[in-house]
C-alpha cells in the first residue's frame, strides 16, 4: 500500500488511538472566497480539528449540490479555478502539511477532459490522497479506480439511503480509504436527519465494506455532529461551513474579506471538533 493512501488509513488510526468519537470531514469549495484564500482555509481547518479535508472541484453543474455550494463553485468559477488551479492548491498545501490527507470531491466531466490517466499522475504529482466523483458509477470506473490505486490514491464513493444491497457490494469491490454514506435524499444542505435510520445503514454497510464509513449531508451543528458520531467512522461537514464562510465575507470589512472568512470558519470548525470530542462513541454492530 502506498503512502499516499496511508495517509488516510493513519488519519482513522489516530482517531482510534484517541479514543476520539470519529473523524471530522470538513468540506470546501477550492477557490472560495478566494484562490489565495484556499491554503490558508485548509490549514486553519487542520488547526481547527479537520482530520481529513475533502476539496470540492468547482464545476459548472453540480447536480449533487445545494445552493449554498453551488454559490461557492460559481465564485471560485468566476475567479478562474477550475481542476488545473485546484491541483495546485493541493501542491501549495503540501509543501508545509504532509500529514492532514487531502480528497477532492468533485464530477466527471473535467476529469474527462484532462484524461483519466493524465488526471490521476497529475493528482499523485500533487499529493491527492482521495478522489470522489459524483458521477461515476461504481460498476464503470474499475479501469480509473485502477489508475488512482496505481499512483497512490483512493477511489472513494457515494452510498446512499436508496442504494441497494448490490450497489454496496459494488461499492466495496473497489472502495478504498473510506465510504461517503449520503444521509438524506436530495441534494446538500436538504432536509434534517433521521440518526436512527442513519445508524441502520451504517449497519448495513458496513457488513459489506471494510473501510470506514462517514456520514454527510444534514449535518448542521454540534448536535447533530454529536449524533451521528455515535455510530459513524467519520462525520463530513460541508453546507454550514460554506455558510459561515460567505456570511463573514459578506459581513466583513472591505479588504478583509478573505482574512475573516477563515477565521470564522476555523472557530465554527473548532465548536463542532470539540463536540465531537465530548462523544464516546458506541460503534453500531450488524
């Protein structure tokens, strides 16, 4: 097993080490509020408690995303960040972390454009650790998981409370560094959690994968972090923190847009780590 993909393994194992409830997943629009801003919002993340930072690739139809990060990818997109420009944001973050592993959440299409095999050396040359396409079905991408397995990444992937019991073995043939369980129907920031429905498909899925599993979407506040902590490997965190995000840019003095907009988001990020903390965690068994 590469490093690469160690570097997620080990992020879970010093959570466990811990004795910490689950891993925090922060999730980001590369280039919001701005492409300078991006590196110092991922290391005041890491600051804040992120275990792992999952990097949306803005693209120009998210299907998968509420308004709030459509609103992000549409600013990042204005100022020029596309899949190139977020290869790079990784690369500068690397060169002062190479602990906190770095996922890059995104959709097919700018992949397709760059080649699969182009995208997957330039993402390893980046330091990438993870990469989750939204719309590629699992059943399809045994050739690209291939490529990223080969250079040292994780081909992650959705679940979702309609995925049967065949698509979550799909899933687990060629999952690796960790399962994103969707738990709402719809799209990001959409409706509010049913945690006992969550901690029985956390269940399920887990007697067929054997990486761990976090849990995203609907996740607003330390409350409902503390609850699907308790049966989750990982809570993923991605509307509120936009949404602290692009109020205290909007909010914020001219000129220092950029530099209040982290500084909120590390503190929310830092209220929802120390929550988490508080949790001890009763693992779900099938």
């Amino acid at each position: 097993m590469t490093t690469r993909i160690d570097r997620i393994a080990a992020a879970f194992s010093r959570v466990a080490e811990s004795g910490r409830s689950a891993a925090l997943i922060p999730y980001i629009a590369a280039g919001d509020p701005s492409p300078a801003a991006t590196v110092p919002l991922m290391h005041a993340l890491t600051q804040a408690g992120a275990d792992i930072i999952e990097l949306g690739v803005p693209f120009s139809d998210p299907m998968a995303d509420g308004p709030v990060i459509q609103r992000a990818a549409e600013r990042a997109i204005a100022q020029g960040v596309g899949l190139p420009r977020v290869l790079e944001i990784v690369a500068e973050f690397r060169k002062t972390d190479t602990q906190t592993p770095v996922v890059l959440m995104g959709y097919a299409n700018p992949i397709e454009r760059m080649g699969q095999q182009a995208f997957a050396n330039a993402a390893q040359a980046a330091g990438v650790d993870g990469v989750l396409v939204v719309d590629y079905p699992p059943e399809e991408v045994d050739t690209f998981a291939g490529q990223l397995e080969a250079c040292g990444i994780a081909p992650i992937f959705l679940l979702a409370p309609t995925s049967t019991e065949d698509r979550i073995q799909a899933v687990s043939r060629v999952a690796r560094g960790y399962v994103y369980y969707v738990s709402l129907k719809g799209v990001t920031g959409a409706g509010s959690l049913n945690t006992d429905d969550v901690a029985q498909r956390v269940a399920l899925i887990k007697r067929h994968v054997s990486v761990p599993v976090g849990v995203g979407f609907g996740i607003r506040d330390a409350k409902s972090a503390q609850r699907i902590a308790g049966c989750a490997d990982a809570v993923v965190i991605g509307t509120k923190l936009i949404e602290t995000l692009e109020l205290a840019a909007a909010t914020a003095p001219a000129g220092q847009q950029s530099e209040t907009a982290i500084a909120a988001a590390g503190q929310w990020l830092a209220g929802i780590r120390q929550a988490l903390d508080q949790v001890k965690r009763n693992p779900v068994t099938a």
